[in-house]
C-alpha cells in the first residue's frame, strides 16, 4: 500500500483539528522509496506516525466488534485516510467487492471516512464513482501487515500494537471456554522491540541460511547479514516453552503452533524443567538436516516468524489482568503507555536464547547478546525489510537509526532498496539526521515546523525544495530542512561573523580595528576558512555589498534568506561582468 492523504478532524496530542498531509506515492518506482519526516523535537512527526497506527488499530478493532465494549477509547473520533492498495489474485481467485470484481495486479484508491460517533465508512474510487465497501470485503481494504518500531523508550507509539494484542488475548480467553475455532487469529498489527528482534534474525537464518541452498534469491537473503555484520551463520539456540502460568492456568495454543512445537519435540533434543509444564528445546544447526525441518514448516521467513510471534504474544498473559484493562481502557493516553511494562524473563511462557553466531573471521561462536547497540538495531530493521516479502505491508518506524555510526546511516536507505524489491509496501520514518536523508528525492522528505510562534497561513508540514542526491550533509544541514546558516562549530563561527562585520566596513576601519582583522584572518587561515578572501575577486564581492545588515545577523528569516542570495546572485552577476570573467 501506498499512503496518498490523511485529515484529523479533531485535536490529537500536538497535532491540531483540521490537520492534513497529502503525500506524493510513486506508483511507478522499483524500488520500496522510504519516505522521511524530519523537522525539530515537537513539530508533530512522531505523533503523526502515532496517529496512522491509532487509526489502524481503531479499523481492525471495528472489523473485530471490539469498540462495542462499553468502555472502548476510540483514539481518533474523527478522520479521513486514503491509499493505493494492490489487489492480487489469491489462489486464483479474484477478490470481489460487493459482486464488483477487482482486476488482479493493479492499485486501487481507498477512502475511509470516520465522523465522530458514528461508524467508518469505506470506499472504493474510480474516475467515475465512489463505491461503498461494506461487510466482510472491508477486511481487503486494509493493509496486510502494519509493522511499528520506535528506537527510544517512549512508548507512543506501540500502545495501539499492544492494545491489539491485549485484545486478542481477550478473544482467546473467550474462545478457549466456548471451546470454539482457532484460539488466536492472525494478527494485522505487529510491533518489534528488542526481545521480538531475536526472532526476527532466527527466522531469515533458519529459512534462507541452509549450507546445501541452491535457490540464489534465498542466499541473497543474507547478504546484508554476512556483509555488514559479519555473520556467517547461527550455530544453535534454545526455545523455552511454559504451558501454564505460575502452575495455575493452562494457557491456550492454537493448532497450527501447538503442531509446530509438535515437530520440534520429534526432531529435536527437548528437556524437561524443574516443572512438568516447562520445556526447552536445545536446536543445533550444525547439521544441514535440522535447517530442513524448518524449512519444511515455512516456505518463507514471514511463515516462520508466524509461529514465534504467536507464541511470543502468550508472555501478555501474565501481565496482571489490573494492568492489562489500563493498557487497554485508560483515556490518559499517556498513563496507559506507562502500564505496559516489560515481562521479566522469569515470568514468561516463552523464550528464544542462548543464540550463538558463527562470525566471519573468528574462531569461536559468540553469543547473541555481545553485539553492540548499533548492531543490534540495525538488525532489527533489516530483519524486518527482509521478511517483507509479501504486497501491501505499511511501516511505521520511529528514529530507527540513533545508534548507528556516520557509515551506516549513509547507506541505511540504499541497504533497504537492496534487501526489499517490494515495490508495492510503504516506510515512513522520522529522523533528525542529515546522513540519514542523503541522497533522497524531494519527494521523499517532508518537514514538520514547531506551531510555536507560526503565523496561520505557515503550514505545518511541507516537502523539501530540492532534491538531496548529490548533496552533501554541510549543504543538506544549509537547505530549509535544518535551517543551518553554517555548519562550523560556534567558537569558530562567532569569530567568522565578527571578521564578516569588518569587512563589511573595510575602508572605515581604525588601527585597532585592522589590527584585529589580520589576526582574525591568521586564526581563520589555519584552519583553511580565510582563503577564499584572499582571491580579489572576494575583496571586491565585499566591498560593493548593499543591505550588509543582512551578512551581520546571526539569524535569518525566510525572506531574508531569499533576500540575500538575490543581492549576491546579482552582485557576482556584476562583478562577472565588470571583471570580463
């Protein structure tokens, strides 16, 4: 999917009623073309990630009949979303929107209309005719997957992953009594933090890492994991698994898991705990066989990343139920997140470690954990992108590169183009970094301005002027996205700007005053900054220079800034053409 609109109607956290952002997908694109929101702390980035996952969380919980629940938050009471969203065939079978076939392969535009207290409504357009969407097909219009991640411990923005999940924890409990269907369904809204990383990285090693692979496209699946990391394989781990909380309650797996853990105790060696209803499953993958068994449970590492997931999302029953109705009922949002909590590792029904890597130049396996911070989330991410095999997936990340070095950031996005040939999903970050960005189209970053200070008619959000390629972070830190009127550091720069003051009054100056300009010029010469003044060509530039308050000001608007580069451009217009250059 590709996001084209979103419109908030009402107030929510720093975002104002009336907000409105339109974006500029490109349908035609190769490649994934991650879209970047940068702009100073507060201007509303994150929350505007925050409110697409609220508003996503809100449709599945419709679809689910959750916000029939008396006391359901409704997050977002108001709001427009649209989106390009491809339709496939499944199975040969076209999916069919009231009677009305969609044509495989193509994108069609979706609207979803929320009004306050009353129902969403949803539409498929054409160029002729909006077509309502109602009943089960509803669920077609969403996207397939929606995955969050956040790089700090501000918890925003998984609280509408974690509510999802409480909820179908509910639904599980309320099914396993009835002894009705599948216990826990499939789950649309996915968030990654450090413990679900484990899995991540498991999955792509058991599926795409078998010695004896022949498929190439497999093996280019750990590319990136062999090149930047230097992991050449995962030689073993351990899968713990507790089927009842505390010896009190059974809880509940749903067939398809309980047929996994089924295979692994036939395959592998399982020992039992202390207690009867733990135990743990020691997995060496040293042997070529082992790495088959996986294989033959998932064709992808999507599949198998399924199977951890659900029984990763049984460790939320043992959150105290007192805590879980907070997370779930509170209207302080803000009190909610902090109600989340973290499950210790001795209070959970399941647990991956004991991973040992095989390193590329080293002799002996290190253990999971040694990597660094860095590592770590990089990791993450592109464990993540390389499960993102199937169409229609949107992804929500928050600052995911903040412990990543200068290298590895420069090259963050072109490491996503090159894990993820997936045109057809869409990455939205948020970022301060000027590395980060580089190389990106104009199309591919917006700006978000603090509303502190802003006249009415400033909007609050805009593309970038320019492109970034070819720029490099001196000139990207200079461009509307920064504002930088400089990139040198401030003792310097104070000592730039008070030799720019002399020589803007240069045949005015004292003996006192001259004298402090040759020694500004000496300090700034050494370190390479004074040169270019003493080309005449600059000694003139300064000398016929008008308006010169506006070389003096630390600080500039807009207009001023246009202001300036007119009066220079005019003025080396004029001196080209006096000096016949």
């Amino acid at each position: 999917m590709k996001l084209k609109r979103l419109k908030i109607n009402v107030p929510y956290k720093s975002l104002q009623a009336g907000f409105e952002i339109t974006f500029r997908p490109n349908l035609q694109s190769n490649t994934i073309d991650p879209l970047c929101f940068v702009g100073p702390n507060g201007s509303g980035k994150s929350n505007l990630l925050e409110a697409i996952a609220d508003i996503f969380y809100y449709l599945e919980c419709h679809l689910f009949e959750y916000t029939t629940v008396s006391n359901f938050q409704v997050p977002i009471e108001s709001f427009e979303i649209e989106y390009y969203k491809p339709f496939m065939a499944a199975g040969g079978i076209m999916q069919v929107f009231n009677d009305n076939p969609i044509i495989s392969g193509q994108h069609y535009h979706i609207k979803i209309i929320k009004n306050q207290r009353q129902q969403p409504n949803y539409f498929l357009i054409n160029d002729l005719e909006e077509i309502e969407i109602t009943g089960e097909s509803r669920s077609y219009a969403l996207p397939k997957r929606i995955w969050g991640y956040s790089s700090g411990e501000n918890e925003s923005l998984s609280l509408p992953f974690r509510r999802m999940d409480l909820f179908y924890l509910e639904q599980a409990a309320i099914n396993i009594k009835k002894n009705v269907g599948e216990i826990i369904g499939d789950n649309r809204l996915h968030f990654v933090d450090y413990d679900t990383t484990s899995a991540l990285v498991l999955s792509n090693f058991l599926i795409y890492g078998n010695p004896n692979e022949t498929d190439q496209d497999k093996i280019n699946k750990l590319k990136i994991f062999k090149d930047k990391f230097g992991i050449e394989s995962i030689e073993s781990f351990r899968i713990t698994i507790r089927f009842q909380y505390r010896n009190k309650f059974k809880m509940p797996i749903d067939k398809a898991v309980q047929n996994f853990i089924k295979t692994l105790k036939d395959h592998f060696d399982v020992s039992t705990e202390r207690r009867t209803d733990e135990i743990s499953i020691n997995i060496d993958l040293r042997s070529v066989e082992n790495f088959e068994v996986f294989g033959r449970m998932a064709a992808d590492a999507g599949g198998l990343y399924k199977y951890f997931e659900k029984l990763m999302l049984r460790n939320s029953y043992t959150i105290p139920w007192e805590r879980r109705q907070k997370v779930l009922y509170n209207k302080n949002v803000y009190s909610a997140q902090n109600d989340i909590g973290h499950v210790p590792n001795d209070e959970q029904l399941f647990i991956l470690d004991n991973i040992m890597l095989k390193m590329d130049g080293v002799e002996s396996p290190i253990p999971y954990e040694s990597i660094s911070d860095g590592e770590h989330q990089a990791l993450t991410i592109f464990s993540l992108v390389n499960l993102i095999d199937e169409i229609d997936v949107l992804c929500l990340f928050d600052e995911p590169e903040t412990h990543l070095n200068p290298k590895w950031k420069y090259e963050y996005i072109s490491n996503i183009n090159d894990i993820q040939k997936q045109k057809d999903s869409h990455i939205l970050m948020t970022t301060h970094d000027p590395i980060f960005i580089s190389g990106l189209n104009k199309e591919q970053v917006i700006l978000f301005q603090k509303r502190v200070n802003l006249p009415e008619e400033v909007p609050r959000w805009s593309f970038a002027e320019e492109d970034l390629k070819g720029k490099g972070v001196d000139a990207i830190l200079k461009t509307d996205l920064f504002g930088f009127q400089n990139t040198v550091d401030q003792g310097t720069s104070k000592l730039i700007y008070e030799r720019r003051e002399l020589l803007l009054k240069i045949d005015n100056l004292n003996d006192e005053e001259k004298n402090r300009l040759k020694e500004l010029t000496n300090i700034l010469r050494n370190i390479d900054y004074a040169d270019p003044f003493v080309d005449p060509f600059f000694k003139e530039f300064y000398r016929r220079l008008n308006n010169k308050e506006l070389y003096i000001k630390r600080e500039l608007s807009e207009d001023e800034k246009k202001l300036r580069k007119e009066n220079a451009d005019n003025l080396f217009e004029e001196l080209s053409n006096d000096l016949d250059l």
